[in-house]
C-alpha cells in the first residue's frame, strides 16, 4: 500500500496538551472509522442520514433531538441562523442581511471568546452584557430588549466568577421567550452535561465531535428542542443560504453518531482512572527532575472531570524553553503564563506514549544539570 503521508512528509505528534484542534483534536476509533469508510463508498440520501443519525444520537444523549454539524463553530452559525430566521424561510435565504430581523445575540462579558466570530458570519450582532467584573440579572434583564434573537452562554469555570448561573438566565430569557444557546463545546466529561444543560432548559445545546467525543474532527452537534432542530434540519446545509458554506459530510454525520455511541458505552470510572494513573505518573518522573515543581489539577481547562498535572518550572529553564524542546522531540504540551508552568493533559495519552513523555522530560532536565541554578 502506497503510504502518503510519508510521501508528503507528515509525522505524528505525540498529544500531551489537550484535545487541540491545532494537532488534530482526538483519535477516532476503530469502528468511527469503520462506518464512515462503509459510508464514503456509497451514495446515499444524505438529509435521510442526518435524520436518521440525529434521531440516535438523540436517543443516546437523552434529548428531544440532534443535529450533525461541521464542527461546533459550524453549529453556532447554523443556531444563530435559525433564531434569527425564526421560523421564516425567506429570512434565513436573506441571512447574512438581517434587515427586519431579530439579529442581536447576548452574551456575558467574560464569556466573550474567540468562537462566536460563527454568530457573526451568519449576519448577528453580538451585544455584551456586564464587565470583567460583574454581570447583575438587571444588567441582562435590561439587554432583552425585542431585537434580540438569542441569549449565548458558554458554561466555562474560568469565566464563572464574571457570570450569572444558567438556569437563572433561561429563567429570565425564557420569561421574554427569548432562546437560549449554550456552547458547551469543549465541555466533556462529565458525560451528563450532554443532557443537563438542555433539561435545565436550553433550547440548543453544541459539541464539539473532534474533541473528546473522538468524533470526525470536523464534525459537531446541536441537541435540543425539536422545534430548533427541525428548522436546522429545514434551512442547514445542503439546503442554499448562508449555512451552505459549512456543510457536513455523511462521513462526519455517521462518524459522530458511532462516536456518540461510544462515548456513551465508555466507563467513566475506568477512564478516569486510567487519565489518573498516567497524571501520576508524570508526576512523580517531574518530582525526580530538578527544573519540575509539579501539582496535580482535578478538572480540565473549561472544567471537564479529568486530572492535568501542571509543572513551574525553576530557572534557567522556562515553560517556553521546555515546550520548545519536547516539540523538537514531537511531544506537544501546554504552558500557563500566570503559573509560570507547563501544563500535561493524559486525556490522549497512551500509556507508552506516557512513558516516551516521560522519558523525554528527565532528558531535559538533565540538559540543565551542568548550568548553575539561577539566583531567585
Ligand atoms: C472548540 C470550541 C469551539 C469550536 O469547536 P469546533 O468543533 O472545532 O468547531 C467552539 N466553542 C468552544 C467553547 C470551544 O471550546
């Protein structure tokens, strides 16, 4: 068999960073792949396949509905162009132009990131609410004014302290009959919040599928109320209008249904453990190290249940220098500026990847061996 990715020069990283887009976001497994390969080789009707894969993952996820998307951004776009459209097909041909449309989407301050640019492709406004600070329900209460199309909220703990709790927000959105959308992208484990978020209220609930589902890594999904996810499955692609441009494929549509699948037939519990085992033992290879001042951290970079090991790093040697050095030796991992530390996440570790991190690890410790310690 010819072998293209040699020929093209590609070579795998080993993942010790987190489900990162930027290095392929997960592994699928064998029978994602399995099932899509089937699927690349027919044709077949493809709205058949999103309703068919919706009506299981549906199932699966304990939800009135689902919908495949090209990624989590992708689902963005396409739920901010159903609320806008508000059931009108006309509106949702006419979108990215919002002319007599609802086309304001709130969002709290701190939960202002770099994704919901896939709002404004689709024609909406975003209108912050609150400060780096504080956010108070007046301040929001105030925001839901009849141009609005949806509330925005992103479940996220770094930016809790800035935020109000979600059932209060559907609460009060709801009160105006004002949808509400939680991007929940990266959010995973715990499994539940596949179904917490929308039996908490949220009329549409996205994933990302390439990230620790082990989807398609451009794939994602919208769960939620069946109104919604029917209008998705009316307007999104392949039908015409600005959705079109972020279509998804059978291949991913199915690929994430078995991934789905998988995720819900995983035990937690092992899965856990088996992240827990590889924390320490990064941990305890770090202690040996002289540059390492390791700790373990319980939860992952938005929340999710899994431990990380973060590491300071001692002088002369920086969390740069040592992410730069594990990268020439194909290992990827993180670094958090305000810890002065690197950052390991297990989660797409295996364990004898684990090891070569390991190993990896002293020997750049012992690089440092021969240069003084810098004077605090
Ligand atoms: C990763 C992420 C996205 C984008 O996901 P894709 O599937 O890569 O499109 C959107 N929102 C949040 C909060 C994310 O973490």
């Amino acid at each position: 068999m010819q072998d293209y990715l040699s020929e093209l020069g590609i070579k795998p990283f080993i993942n010790a960073h987190d489900t990162i887009t930027l290095y392929g976001g997960s592994r699928m497994q064998k029978n994602t792949l399995q099932a899509m390969h089937q699927i690349a080789g027919m044709f077949t009707d493809v709205m058949g396949v999103q309703r068919a894969v919706g009506a299981r993952i549906a199932a699966l996820t304990n939800n009135e509905a689902a919908y495949v998307t090209n990624g989590a951004a992708g689902a963005l776009q396409l739920a901010a162009a159903v609320c806008m459209a508000d059931g009108q097909a006309a509106a949702y041909k006419r979108l990215p132009d919002t002319h007599g449309m609802k086309d304001r989407f709130l969002v709290l301050y701190s939960q202002n990131h770099c994704y919901l640019k896939a709002i404004e492709s689709a024609g909406g406004k975003i209108h912050l609410v609150g400060d780096t600070d504080e956010v108070l329900a007046f301040d929001l209460a105030d925001a839901m004014t009849d141009t609005v199309a949806a509330v925005v909220y992103t479940p996220h703990i770094r930016y809790d302290p800035a935020s109000l709790p979600l059932p209060d927000v559907i609460a009060m959105a709801h009160e105006k009959n004002i949808p509400v959308i939680v991007d929940a992208a990266a959010y995973l484990p715990p499994r539940e919040n596949l179904w917490t978020f929308t039996q908490n209220g949220a009329d549409m609930v996205i994933f990302s599928g390439g990230k620790t589902l082990r989807g398609p890594q451009a794939s994602g999904m919208i769960l939620g109320r069946k109104k919604w996810i029917e209008d998705c499955l009316r307007f999104g692609a392949p039908m015409h209008g600005i959705c079109r441009s972020s279509k998804a494929t059978k291949e991913a549509m199915i690929g994430l249904c078995v991934a789905v699948e998988n995720y819900m037939n995983l035990n937690m519990e092992e899965e856990y453990e088996r992240c827990s085992l590889l924390a320490d033992r990064l941990m305890e290879a770090m202690k040996s190290g002289r540059i390492y001042r390791p700790w373990r951290v319980e939860h992952g970079s938005v929340g999710q249940s899994y431990p990380r090991v973060f590491a300071r790093i001692l002088p002369p040697a920086t969390p740069e220098k040592v992410a730069e050095s594990l990268l020439r030796r194909r290992i990827c991992v993180g670094t958090s500026k305000p810890d002065n530390a690197i950052v390991i996440s297990p989660l797409g570790l295996t364990e004898e990847e684990a090891a070569t991190v390991c190993s990896a690890l002293l020997e750049i410790d012992r690089s440092y061996h021969d240069i003084p310690p810098v004077q605090p």
